[in-house]
C-alpha cells in the first residue's frame, strides 16, 4: 500500500506542476477563535477562558494555497488550545484535474467537503491519509467519487474504500449518500506460535451515510443527515458485532442579517443492540436540540 501511495502522489504531482500557461498563485488565509465566556447557573455568574468548560476552543488556522484552474497544494497549519505552541498539520494535499475536468484526484492527508451537506453529522469519510477520485460526468449536478484511505504502510489493502454519490441543483436543494467498506476483524490460532493472530476477512459494507440539503429560500437554511455507524461485525470474536449506532440531525438556521443568524440543531441518536437494552427491551434511544445565534 506504501507503494500505491507514493505512486499516486508522483502522479497527481506531475499533473499539478505541469502548470502550463496557467500560472499558479500562492494564497494564504486563516482565522483565530478566542475570547472569554459568561456561564450563569442557578443564578450564580462564572466567568472562564473560552475553552474551559465549553466545546469551543481556542484555536488559529493558517490555510495554504499554491494552484491554478487545474491543479495544485494545499495545507493547513492549526493550533488549538490557550497553551498550543507548535501547529499541527491538519491537511496537506496534492490535487489534479484531468480530461476537461472529468476527474479531479487528491492525495494526501485530506480534508474535502465534495460530498458533504449543510448538516453536522459529515457525510463523507475522507477526512484522513488516502486518495479521493471525483468524477463529473456529463449530467448537471451530479458528482460521483471514490476514496481509498491508505492506512498503516505496512497493510497490504487500503484500511477502507468508500464510495459516494451526490446530486445538487443550484439554489433548490442537494442530496448525497456514501458508503463505507472495511476489512473485517478477525482472529485465528496459529499453532506454530501457540497464539490467536489477527487477520482480515473480506472487505464487507460497516457505515453508511445519508444527506439532504435545502436552500431554496434566501437566508433560510435547512439540512438532515444520518449516519450509520458499526454495520455488520468487525469484533465477531469479541461478542460486540450489533454495535451499530444511528445518528441523525437536522439543522435549521435563518439570517437575521448578514452578520447575525438564529437557528436550532437537534440530534437523535438510536443505538444497535450490542448496547445496553431498556428495562422494557427496547432499544436505547437518546436525543438532543440545541438553539444557537451566531
């Protein structure tokens, strides 16, 4: 799989500094998150740095961008955190488009949002080491894409393949689904080492996502997504093979103004039957509505 990987960087690299009379432009942008926050409970006021007892944090970004029309590098630095001192790079990629455009492959540590909606669950796998190819064939709208994550250098198979599918027309809505294939987890005693070793059975479906976006209505925004976590058994030996969890949320958002937007994001969350069952057999269900301004 190294191999396959490093051949893949040559390729797309070629491609993205064959640059032509296109010539690239080096761009650079970012963004820092910091303040303080007011918390008031049963009446009693606290103040703390922003990331103490809160999800948001602290955090600079530094984006990089080196690319024309058809190709390119892109990298982000980012440290999170009040005491971070050293960055971390969160993505850096090589890209390159092929055939009018038909394809687009990036390779590296990737960071794509192609086939995600406007929802807060992510649709797409990609985030992390792989190659994700994008095919736009000839009908408006439609993308298809295919992702490799690369893994351990040492796997002889990429740790996963998904693919993905989406659909959108501009201002209307946009729909896209993904799934996800991984090698199944598996352990068999060798006797000449006296001792059970893992291995991996046939690649098999383990999640699934599912995306709608709607944007019909200037300033109105409105998105549900669903992800299906844990399909099938990776962990047979282990007795945990329902482990599967299904989450779903749904994002509704209105622009008071350009600089002001009120919404509410709610999740439900239904878990397989490898969890812990209600007094009543049913499955455990869980949910959550969170209102936001921003």
């Amino acid at each position: 799989m190294k191999k396959v990987a490093l051949s893949l960087i040559a390729f797309v690299a070629a491609g993205t500094f064959a640059f032509g009379q296109d010539a690239p432009v080096l761009k650079f942008s970012g963004n820092l998150n910091t303040g303080a926050q007011v918390t008031v409970v049963d009446g009693e006021t606290q103040t703390s740095q922003y990331e103490s007892d809160s999800e948001t944090i602290t955090r600079l970004r530094l984006n990089g961008a080196f690319e024309n029309s058809n190709s390119g590098v892109k990298f982000r630095l980012q440290a999170v955190g009040s005491d971070s001192i050293a960055p971390q790079v969160t993505y850096a990629y090589v890209w390159s488009s092929f055939a009018d455009k038909l394809v687009t492959v990036k390779v590296g540590a990737l960071d794509d949002a192609t086939f995600e909606t406007q929802g807060d669950i992510g649709t797409d796998f990609t985030p992390g080491t792989g190659a994700l190819f994008i095919i736009a064939p000839p009908v408006p709208g439609l993308k298809l894409g295919l992702d490799l994550g690369f893994g351990d250098a040492d796997d002889n198979a990429p740790v996963y393949v998904a693919t993905y599918a989406t659909y959108a027309q501009e201002k209307l809505f946009s729909v896209t689904a993904g799934g996800k294939f991984t090698g199944k987890t598996a352990y068999v005693y060798d006797a000449a080492e006296d001792e059970a070793v893992e291995t991996t059975d046939a690649t098999a479906l383990t999640a699934a996502s599912f995306g709608l976006s709607f944007d019909a209505v200037e300033g109105l925004t409105f998105a549900a997504d669903a992800l299906i976590d844990g399909i099938g058994s990776e962990y047979e030996e282990a007795d945990l093979s329902d482990l599967t969890l299904t989450q779903i949320s749904q994002v509704l958002g209105y622009d008071v103004t350009p600089a002001l937007n009120v919404g509410v994001l709610a999740y439900q969350y239904i878990f397989g039957s490898g969890f812990d069952e209600t007094a009543d057999g049913d499955l455990p269900f869980g949910y959550s509505v969170t209102p936001n301004v921003t």
